[in-house]
C-alpha cells in the first residue's frame, strides 16, 4: 500500500470564487505511483470548500445567485458580533465580518472530495472537475490532497 500527500498553497481573490484544481490534483496522483485507490482533496479553511461539479462560468453564475440569496453578506450573524462572540477572535475578522461565509460552507457541506483512482488517473466523470471555493475575502489559502492505493 502507498500513501502520498501534497499540498499547494495559493491567493484567492475572495468573493464565491471558484478556482478548477483538476489539473494539479491529476499530477499529484500520477507524482504518487498509486494505479488504484483513492485519492482525497481537502480544504483546512472553514471558508472554504472542495466540490466536485462542472466547470462552466453560466453555472457559477446560478450558484452564486442561489447562495447570496439563500445566506446575503448584508444581515446581522450572531458570528460577527463582537459584543456576543467570545470564542476563535480573530483581529482580521473583526475588521471583515465572514459570518456569511461559514454558514454558506455548513450549508455546502465537504471541505474535501474522495475521488476514485483507476489506472493512475482520478475517475472522473466527462464534465467533472476538482473545484476549490473560496466563500470569503481574499486570503492565502491551501489545499491537501493525499492519494492512498496500489
């Protein structure tokens, strides 16, 4: 059994970004040498998420639309209130409420995907891409992907 895990480290521009790691999550399962086995992509931010799902700008424009419907940015969040929240401060957080920001990610659930491994290439569906979402202000963010198999 093999076990490998890399991580890649980049700058969101905030804001439902979505940024498509397909591509550097293939090279890390062909850098592994696992044939067949899993691979998992994970997210260590509570603003963040990895989603499997298609690439197409007309979707992110729905999705986009449906959260800032469902969670809008501009109402009151127990989270961001300074003279209640007395757990994790954070100074930056003071100055840049995110209280929306972590109800849409407990709403989209995964801050990680496990992907299947055939052959030494992720099991992807035709359109289906690894997305990394970025739910809050632009921040250095990183991403783990450990890939387990033969």
């Amino acid at each position: 059994m093999k076990v490998f895990q890399a991580e890649r480290q980049f700058q969101t521009t905030g804001g439902l970004q979505v940024t498509d790691i397909t591509d550097d999550v293939a090279e890390i399962v062909r850098e592994s040498g696992v044939q067949d086995g899993i691979c998992l992509v994970y997210s260590p931010h509570t603003t963040c998420c990895v989603r499997v799902n298609e690439y197409e700008r007309g979707m992110f424009e729905d999705f986009g639309t449906l959260l800032r419907r469902l969670i809008p940015h501009e109402t009151y969040y127990a989270h961001d209130d300074w003279d209640r929240r007395t757990e994790n401060i954070c100074e930056e957080d003071m100055e840049q409420p995110n209280g929306h920001a972590h109800c849409m990610s407990m709403i989209l659930g995964s801050a990680g995907e496990s992907i299947p491994v055939g052959d030494g290439e992720l099991c992807l569906g035709t359109w289906q891409r690894v997305l990394f979402i970025e739910l809050d202000r632009s921040r250095p963010r990183r991403w783990l992907c450990k890939v387990v198999g033969s």
